[in-house]
C-alpha cells in the first residue's frame, strides 16, 4: 500500500472497525443517506465493494484494477487502468486524491486529474471516473458533511497498457504543450495561453526559428481539424459564440483525456541545456 501509514490488506483488519470498516455491497445509493457518521468520514466503492474511513484513522484508501493489491476495485478487466491507479488520503483536514496512474481522473464538471497530480475532494457525493480509451470506470466517493469539513512507482503498472492515443508531430507537440501548460501543471481552472503568449515562449525556447503567434495557430488549428472527425466539439459550427477558447480547450482536453499530451512533456519548455542542445 501506499506510504507508511496503511499495513496492507491485512492492516485494515487489524484496525478497529470504529475507524476503518468495509462496506456491505449491497449498500444503497451513496447519494442517499448512508450510515450515520461522524463528520469528515470518507465513503468509497468500486467495482466490487468499497470502505469506509473515519477522518482520524490515518488510513490511505488505494484503488485501481489489481484487487489483491488495492483497498478498492476500479476497472478490473481493462488494462488501461493502473494495478494502483491512485490513493485517497487524509491531509491538513481535507481529503486528497492523488492519480498514480496512466490514464487521467475526472472529476464532475470535466475537470481532469492528471498522472502525478492530486486534487482535493469536496464534502458530500462525487463521482469520480477514471477516463479509459474504451469505456470510463466509476470510484464513487462521499465525504460527511460537518463542520470542521474545509511519486509515481513505475512497479505498479508492469502490465498496463498504455492508452491509445494521436501521433503528434516534434512541431505540433511542442505548440501544444506550451499552449497546454496551465492544464499540465495543474491549475485550478486552467485556460489555454494567448497565441502571444505561446509566441514569446517559443521565441525565448528557440529563438532562431521565427516562432510568432500566427505560426502557432496555424500548427494548433490543422491538429485540431485533423482529430475533429473523432472528437466532438473542435470544430466552430458546434460551438456556440461567443468562441472564445473554447475550441482550443476542448482540443486541449481531448489530448489529456487520451494521454496523447502527458505532464512530463513540460520538460520540453525547459529550453536549451548548457551543452547547446534542447530538452526532450
């Protein structure tokens, strides 16, 4: 398991079931009333069964789709999904989750996690879903409501597939990446750069090669018209104005969503080493 504090499978029946219990699968809706709680306690379930963990148990819930491994079950027969695609745990009164896992977590209103991000989870019900190439798997998640409410280890995905996602050019992805980065990162509620801003990063990154906003555009506009006979929503007529960065957003996510655009490609903007060659 993840870190020091949980002992394995074992260790959750070695707990008291005043702080850590597993849940019975026949447990209703969790968007219904669930057993009554003190403030803060964690719910999660899974594919087959979930637990439920009192805020001061000091318990990180793992999930993913290798069920001897994790606490919670996630996926189990599609091997997009990472042995231990990520944890939840317990920090500064909030819960966290932390997505260890190739493939992104999104959360309600299309935001995504990212490989080697974490999140804080809000109080009450949140479906979160994990985004498979094929089909997405839900990690249903509720947080009692109260008062006091406010590295990935490569091991684990010996045997996942990696999603499958667009070709991209050195070119296309460079463009992509710098226009991305503010998603990459993460921010909160990320947007995509200026064209004046992805121009004066690339300028600074390789400044021989002429790099200007319209230059970038024209890159980011053919990738987006060539995927847009597989994704909805990059092209004008099927976006509402005003456009604004719409298009260029739901380009950006579609990327992340298959893993075609990954945070490890910010060491592309990291610009040239003293050797006199350039980040890769």
């Amino acid at each position: 398991m993840h870190g020091e504090r949980t002992d394995g499978m074992a260790g959750t029946m070695r707990r008291p079931q005043s702080k850590v219990d597993i849940l019975p699968k026949e447990l209703g809706n969790f968007a219904d009333e669930l057993p009554p709680a003190q403030p803060g306690t964690l719910f999660v379930r899974g594919s087959n069964g979930g637990m439920r963990v009192a805020p001061d148990a000091r318990f990180d819930v793992v999930f993913g789709r290798c069920e001897p491994d994790v606490h919670v079950c996630v996926g189990p027969n599609d091997p997009h999904v990472s042995r231990r695609h990520g944890y939840i745990t317990r920090e500064d009164s909030a819960w966290m989750l932390y997505n260890l896992g190739r493939l992104p977590i999104r959360l309600p209103g299309s935001r995504l996690v990212l490989t080697g991000h974490r999140t804080r989870l809000p109080t009450g019900h949140t479906p979160l879903f994990i985004v498979g190439p094929e089909q997405d798997h839900l990690l249903e998640v509720r947080i009692v409501m109260g008062r006091s409410d406010p590295d990935q280890d490569s091991r684990h995905d010996a045997d996942t597939c990696n999603p499958p996602g667009w070709e991209l050019s050195e070119a296309e992805r460079l463009v992509l990446v710098c226009l991305a980065q503010r998603y990459l990162r993460p921010e909160p509620w990320p947007q995509p750069l200026t064209w004046a801003q992805v121009a004066d990063e690339l300028h600074r990154l390789r400044p021989g090669e002429g790099w200007t906003g319209k230059r970038a555009a024209h890159i980011v506009n053919q990738t987006r018209k060539r995927l847009s006979s597989e994704v909805a929503g990059l092209r004008e007529e099927e976006i509402p104005p005003p456009l604004g960065n719409a298009l260029n957003h739901n380009l950006i996510t579609a990327l992340l969503a298959k893993s075609t655009i990954r945070p490890a490609d910010l060491a592309l903007l990291d610009g040239p080493d003293p050797t006199g060659g350039r980040s890769s």
